[in-house]
C-alpha cells in the first residue's frame, strides 16, 4: 500500500487482484449527492421499503450535502466515483434551526415517530452536547473502501478543516453494539461523553 500527498488529495494506491486501482479523499462535489444517498442507505440496516430508505437520507444524509457542502469529503474510486464519506455540521445551532424548518417536515409526512424521537433529540440531548462540541460528523464507507485507512484520514482531513475555520469540537453517535466503531473513535481520542441503553455520543476537542 502506497500513499501519495497532494495540496488537494490523499491518494492510496492499493494492489488488489493483480489489478491497479487508485482511490483519493477529496472535497464532496454536488455530483456525487446520489451516490452519497446509496452509500448512506447501504451501510445502514435494511430498510423495509422505499420509505424507510427516504428517511435514512433525510436524517442522516441531505442535509449536509445541500447546506453544508464545505463540510463533507468522499472517497473516491479510480473512476472518480464516491465509495465513502465523511458529512459534517460545524454549528448546531445553525444545524438545528435549518433542520426543524426544512427536513422535519418531510420526516413527520413519512413517519410521525421518527419526526418526534429527532425533535425530542435535538432539543434536549444533542443542545446540550452541541453546546460544548458544536460539530458533528457521519462516516461510512461501502467495503471495498474499508480497512485501509480511510476512516481515519478522513476524520483526520475533516478535523484539521475545521480548524482551519475555528470550530473546537465535534460529536458523533455510535451504537453500543459496534463495538469495532467504539474502538476505533477511542484510537483516534474521542471519549464517550453519554451513554444511553442503545447508543454512545463520543466526543474530541481539538
């Protein structure tokens, strides 16, 4: 495995197969909204049906890609194809305002339940963690982008970006069962901040 610095990219060069491939971490590219939608949909637990799948977008993809394009990076294939990301919010505040005002509203339309646990949630849980560390991330990446240090430059790359911009701190939500997950954000210095039946909030100032 090779890696390759440039001012704009991280390259990995990865020989697989007998065959060459090359795949970077860039910034996000509007182009890329549909297949950061698949990769989102097939890292999650399957979804019964396609509205389930829309939810999975609405709460965990769209909005980072339509308001916070500056935040999110992807890796990407040797066809320039993303195969994983990382999304970002660098301000609750501004996070919660915009997502009450246009995502909520097409949650409650698909599932009433899953519009009041995210209302609940963003007003009681994630303020108060927000308050402290105003970012927040998702990361998945599809196989064939795993396990060769992606998940780490990519948390690498969005953290030294944001603070580059002023941001302090950041959180993430991870279930108590990935354990593999909790691990991995410990070795890179985030600690669990709380810890809930089913899911930890990890955070790392910086």
């Amino acid at each position: 495995m090779t890696f390759l610095l440039n001012n704009d990219s991280i390259s990995i060069n990865i020989v697989k197969d007998l065959y060459y491939y090359t795949m970077q971490i860039r910034k996000y590219q509007v182009g890329d909204k549909e297949n950061l939608r698949k990769i989102c949909i097939a890292t999650a637990p399957m979804q019964k049906n396609n509205n389930g799948r829309i939810l999975l977008t609405l709460l965990y993809n769209d909005y980072y890609t339509e308001f916070e394009k500056d935040n999110c990076f992807v890796v990407a294939d040797e066809e320039d194809k993303a195969v994983g990301y990382i999304i970002c919010s660098e301000d609750f505040t501004e996070y919660k305002k915009t997502f009450q005002k246009v995502f909520l509203p097409k949650i409650k339309k698909l599932s009433f339940i899953a519009f009041l646990t995210k209302w609940i949630t963003l007003n009681t849980i994630d303020k108060k963690v927000g308050k402290l560390y105003p970012a927040h991330l998702h990361i998945d990446l599809l196989k064939v982008a795993q396990s060769q240090g992606f998940g780490k430059q990519l948390i690498s790359t969005l953290i030294t970006h944001l603070k580059e911009k002023g941001v302090t701190g950041i959180n993430l939500g991870v279930s108590n069962n990935n354990v593999r997950a909790i691990k991995f954000y410990e070795k890179l210095g985030f600690t669990t901040y709380l810890n809930s039946p089913f899911a930890k909030i990890m955070v790392k100032k910086f």
